[in-house]
C-alpha cells in the first residue's frame, strides 16, 4: 500500500508518495518529525547507499557460490 511522507529539508515541505516499505526504510535514517538540514540528507544517501552496496556485493557472492554447482 501506498503511503505519503512529508520531508522538512531547509524548512521546505516535500511530500511523496512511496511504498510502506520505503517509508520505513527512510524513517530508519531522517526524522520525519523535525526539519532536516542538508547533511542529515546526504547522511541517510550514504547510509542507503552502503546498505545498497553490501546488499549487491551479497548478491554477487551468493550468485557466484550457486554458478559452481
């Protein structure tokens, strides 16, 4: 189901609509409750993006393992 989240960066509003998922993997990193500067956008980008990468690099490793057999 869908749901929308409003984000306070620089005192600007920006409401989206994503996934229930999404919102609860984006809360993990801002808080949807306080304006959020900058540096606490690009801190949750890199945190995301580091999950990302270990998640691809798991990827690789178990599709690597399994093209053995």
């Amino acid at each position: 189901m869908n749901k929308e989240v409003t984000f306070h960066i620089n005192n600007m509003a920006y409401t989206i609509t994503v996934d229930e998922k999404i919102h609860k993997e984006l809360s993990k990193y801002l808080d949807l409750g306080k304006n959020n500067d900058t540096r606490d956008l690009l801190a949750a980008y890199i945190r995301l993006s580091q999950e990302y990468n270990t998640f691809q690099k798991n990827v690789e490793d178990i599709t690597n393992k399994l093209s053995r057999f």
